[in-house]
C-alpha cells in the first residue's frame, strides 16, 4: 500500500463533516446525525495530530474495512491500525483539503459519503487526490467507519470542454498567400497541448524562404465561471486581446476584442470552419478599429502540413 494512500482515503471520512457546506441530506432528523458525525470527526482530527495510530483506528467497526486506491484490502482494525503507523512514520506534516460531494442517510443507522481529497505533503510537492466513498453505521450511540473505498483522482481538468477543438491539433499554413501578402511570405499556425492538456497554445508566424518571424501567441482555454471556450491572444509587437468561441453546427464564430501595440481598439468576429482533417477555412468578418467598419477579409484556407 502506497504509505499516502492512507492518509488520502482515510483523513476524507473524519473530516468531511467539518466541511459540511453543498452536502445533501436525506431522512429524518439530518441535523442530529450530522452534528453527532462532526463531533466525531474532531476527535478524529484530535488524534491524527497526535500521531496515535491505536486512537485512528478504533472510528472503525471491528470488522471494518479500506480498500486504497492500489486495491489493496485492509480488514479490521489491526490492519488499519498498522497502516496508520507506517504512514506516521513516513509522512510528517501532511496538510488535507477536503471537497464533500454529498451526504445521504439511507436508514436511521447508516451514512454514506462521496467526496475528494487532496493531502498536501510540506516540501511543497506535488498533492495527491483520491476520490472517496465512506460509509459510516451507528453502533451504541457512536458513528463507526465500515468500509471505505477510494480511486485516484487527477485532480480538475478541462480538458473534456476543449475536446471539440482536438481536431486543430497540429501544424498548418495558408493554401494560397492572402492579398497584399508580401511575395515569398506563409502564414504557418501551430496548435498544441499544454503541458496537462487544460490548455491549447497557438502560434502565429509569417514563414519566408530561410526563416520565420513570429507574429501571435494565444492560449485557449475553458472557462468554467462562464462555461465557455475562451483565449487570449498576444501579438509580436505588444498588442493584446481575448476572445469568446462558440460552435454554430460545423462552425467555430471567435468573438474578439484587442488593443493594438499604438493603444487602438479593435473588434471582430472570426469564422473557423473544418473542411475535413487536413484543412480548415478562416474569415474575419464585422471589423473595427475604434468604432470605424473595415471590409472583411476573403476566406483564406489552411491545409495541415502535420
């Protein structure tokens, strides 16, 4: 058993009930179990801080058991007890945050728990999460632990929310060069995954014969407030902006607004459309330039080069 697993699986069923706020309670007289359930997490916490691995593992029911998020089984107090005390030995001063999913009283007797846990270690490492499910039963007026099950948790992502963009992936330049483009000039745009994968990074350069000059950066983000695709964008020369994306059937429509490096404002709205996996048409429509309309660009294609 991984000596944090412990303290991931098991902190969360103490202290969940300190961090009651968002749980859902079911059957009679929720408030009474809830606070008897909080007391208990005290002394729970009580004796996690003085290191006492005897005290942590009489909150279970004799024949109560934890399966970590490796699928190792520990039954009954004696084993909990001594993956307690291996865990004290290896890990000092670990810091906890707990997020409570739910709380829900099946019976009179019975309480059942899903949550995350992050354990923060104090070197400043990285935490580890788990997701978790307790399930507590009342033995002689006490909430005792009966089983606890946990299953590694990546932690947040976005990732999913910017899945519709996968297909941007990759290196791509311009099919044919724009009008007014200078000669030998391509326009070369790249999409990556950040490190993570919560993010997408964009890079703009104009390509000539021997080198590259670079033109943009954008990161495309999900942003969970306004449950929405976002990004920001930073041109070569200091002009900044940000953007709003919204799928229209096979159609992304980019929202944007900028301020250009000399203080100009600029609005527009940009039009990607998926030809197929290797090309992509892009059109800046309704421009302009503090309040001023500008005639929109002609659709430039862009076929992927890998």
């Amino acid at each position: 058993m991984k000596t944090k697993s412990i303290v991931q699986s098991v902190l969360p069923l103490a202290l969940a009930y300190a961090m009651t706020s968002g749980t859902t309670v079911q059957a009679a007289e929720p408030d009474a179990r809830q606070a008897a359930i909080h007391q208990t997490a005290e002394a729970f916490v009580a004796a996690f801080h003085k290191g006492d691995a005897k005290a942590l593992a009489a909150f279970w029911t004799p024949d109560g058991d934890y399966v970590d998020d490796t699928g190792r089984v520990m039954q009954g107090r004696e084993a909990i007890e001594k993956a307690f005390a291996e865990m004290f030995t290896s890990n000092k001063g670990v810091k906890l945050r707990i997020d409570v999913d739910s709380l829900k009283f099946p019976t009179a007797d019975t309480a059942i728990e899903d949550g995350t846990s992050a354990v923060i270690p104090p070197d400043g490492s990285a935490p580890s999460r788990a997701r978790y499910t307790n399930v507590f039963v009342k033995m002689d007026g006490k909430w005792l632990l009966a089983s606890v099950r946990e299953t590694a948790d990546p932690g947040p992502s976005n990732h999913e929310f910017l899945s519709g963009l996968e297909w941007m992936i990759g290196e791509w330049i311009d099919e044919a060069p724009a009008a007014g483009t200078p000669a030998g000039e391509v326009g070369h745009v790249s999409f990556v995954w950040a490190p993570g994968q919560n993010f997408i990074i964009s890079t703009r350069t104009a390509d000539y014969k021997d080198s590259s000059l670079l033109q943009a950066t954008q990161w495309i983000a999900w942003d969970a407030a306004a449950k929405q695709i976002r990004s920001w964008s930073f041109q070569a020369d200091g002009g900044v902006g940000q953007n709003t994306w919204t799928k229209e059937g096979n159609k992304w429509t980019i929202k944007s607004e900028s301020v250009l490096a000399d203080g100009a404002k600029v609005t527009s709205t940009s039009v990607l459309t998926p030809v197929d996996g290797n090309a992509f048409t892009w059109q800046s429509k309704d421009q302009k330039v503090n309040g001023q309309a500008l005639p929109d660009t002609k659709e430039i294609k862009m076929k992927r080069i890998d």
